[in-house]
C-alpha cells in the first residue's frame, strides 16, 4: 500500500510500492500517456537522457511531457558534477517530480562518456554528484544501479556503494538484481545473462534500514512483487510492462489502496482517441503512439488481428485515431 515515510525524506512524502522502469526506446511520452489510461498511481520514469542532450539539444522534444503523466522521474546520464547539476535545475524547471541518475546502463555508449554502470567503479564520483544536485534543487535526486560490475561483484563492493553515497544524502536506491558486464555482453543480454541476486538487495535493505531500496529485474506478476515487499520497499517492473501493459489495470487497486474500477482495454483504447488525434493533427506518425498499443490484448482472443491490423496500417499517411478504431473492431 502506499506508505508515509519520514518526513526528513526527500525523496517523497509517499513511498511509490511500484514503479515502471526507464527503459530506451520505450518509456517515451506517449508510451507513458497510454500507461496513465490503466494505472494513475504507478510511478513512471523517462527514458534516459544524457547531459549533453539536455544541454545541448531540442528540450521540447526531449523533455517535454503532459500533465497527466505524473508522478514522473526524469531519468538522466553523465558524470559530469557542474552538467549534472544544471540539468538537474532544468528537471525541476520543467516540473519533474524527481531526477534519478544512472548508474546502471552498460552500453559502450555510455562507458565512452564514463557514466551508467562504470560509474559503480567510482563511487565518490557518484557521491559527489549527487550531494551537489541535492543542493542545487528542492525535488529528489535517487539513483538506480546495478548489484555490480564484472569482477566487482561481490555484496561488500555493493554496500560500499551505497555506504558512500548515502552519506552524500541519497536517501532512494533503486537496485537491478543482476550485475553489469561491460565487456562481452549486449545490452540486452545484460539484461537476462548474469543471475538474479534478489538476496544481495534484501541484505541490503537489512544493514540500511533507513533507506528506501527498490529492487528491479524479472519481474512479471503481482504475485511477485508481493512477495519481494516483504524485504524491501518497492518493485520496478521493466519489460513486463511493455509486453503485458494491461497487468497494471489492477495496480492502484492492489497497491495504493485505490477504489477505482479498473479500465476494461476497450476503454483504455477509447480514451486514447483525442490523445492521437492532437498528436497527428500536429504531424506526428501514427504508429509512434500506436507502436507502445501493440500488447494491450496480450494473451486475449482478437490480439493478433490487433496488432496486424495497426502494424498494417499506422504507417499510412495521415492515418490517425480511426486506424485505431477499425483495429479494435477486430476484436471480440
């Protein structure tokens, strides 16, 4: 359920039990619009956004978010304190409810800018910055990284992460269960290859009780994360999310004790009508909205006619809201 927590916290005046994972490609605004038509609780993050990109680069596009997506964490990369800092004031400018850095990607993109999951190699790199953009602003500054990095792996080299950077303020610790290599593995593979080590970040929660931890990785059913809430504050759920996003119908309901009645999926698609409908009138392609669609009949009667038929068709010129109309009649 949702938890008041000390009031010194800065990291909010409620603990969010469930969160949706930054994820690249993925989280965008409009993914995170049609998120909000099934959960209005579950706090959800952007895609990440490195430094250079908000210093140098369109903010509208890269920044820019509807009012209704909130509670909403801007996720950003770099490990450059003074750039760190400016784009955390530019968060708070923009209306973000919490900046999160990364300190967990392992791409060879972000090891060449020295930030994401190298910077677990330099935790008082990590300390540094966060103390200064925790000065710099009044909403939270938290950090979500790995369990390790390659031979760095061990539950001592973890707690002395977040030993070090806790005491520089961080208060909110977001921990993917597996550990980071920064050789030899894609992305992707780093997301499934190295074990899960669910008991490293329940031990930690133990030795930091004062701390929010929040545990992330192979999550997909509620089951699940009731089950982990047991040992730590909270659960974020990445690809599940994008492949079954209906399972969040229930969350506000199971989580933060929210009497609302779940959206059935037809009303979850029929509130997304004047949303694509603003968006396309403005130029956008359709299928940049519809694309983060796809799943929502995952598992039911009618989904594969669903998908074909807006994969077919949302790459038309000028389609728009009734592609998605057409699309749902296709289902029982």
């Amino acid at each position: 359920m949702l938890t008041e927590i000390d009031s010194r916290d800065r990291s909010s005046s409620f603990l969010y039990p469930v969160s949706i994972a930054p994820m690249m490609e993925r989280t965008d605004r409009h993914f995170r619009y049609f998120m909000r038509q099934i959960t209005r609780r579950t706090l959800l993050y952007t895609e990440m956004v490195t430094t250079a990109a908000i210093l140098h680069g369109d903010r509208e596009k890269l920044l820019g978010f509807s009012p209704e997506e909130k509670p909403l964490v801007l996720q950003i990369g770099g490990d450059n304190r003074e750039d760190l800092v400016t784009c955390t004031k530019v968060a708070e400018e923009w209306n973000y409810d919490e900046v999160n850095l990364n300190v967990g990607c392992p791409s060879s993109r972000v090891q060449s800018g020295n930030f994401g999951a190298c910077l677990m190699l330099q935790p008082e790199t990590v300390a540094k910055a966060v103390e200064a953009m925790q000065k710099a602003v009044s909403i939270p500054v938290t950090v979500k990284h790995r369990i390790g990095v390659d031979d760095r792996d061990r539950y001592e080299d973890l707690r002395k992460f977040v030993r070090i950077v806790s005491e520089a303020g961080c208060r909110r610790f977001t921990v993917h269960a597996r550990k980071a290599w920064l050789q030899g593995l894609s992305p992707k593979e780093n997301r499934t290859v190295p074990p899960l080590r669910y008991e490293d970040v329940h031990r930690l929660k133990q030795e930091f009780p004062h701390l929010i931890v929040e545990i992330n990785g192979g999550f997909t059913h509620w089951q699940q994360v009731k089950e982990q809430l047991d040992y730590v504050d909270a659960v974020m759920i990445g690809r599940a999310a994008y492949d079954n996003p209906y399972l969040f119908a229930t969350c506000d309901r199971d989580f933060y004790d929210d009497k609302s009645i779940p959206p059935t999926r037809f009303e979850v698609v029929e509130a997304m009508y004047s949303y694509i409908e603003y968006w396309t009138k403005k130029g956008l392609k359709l299928n940049s909205i519809s694309r983060h669609m796809l799943q929502l009949f995952s598992g039911r009667s009618g989904t594969k006619a669903w998908k074909r038929y807006i994969t077919e068709n949302a790459c038309r010129f000028g389609a728009g809201a009734e592609v998605i109309r057409e699309a749902l009649q296709r289902v029982p």
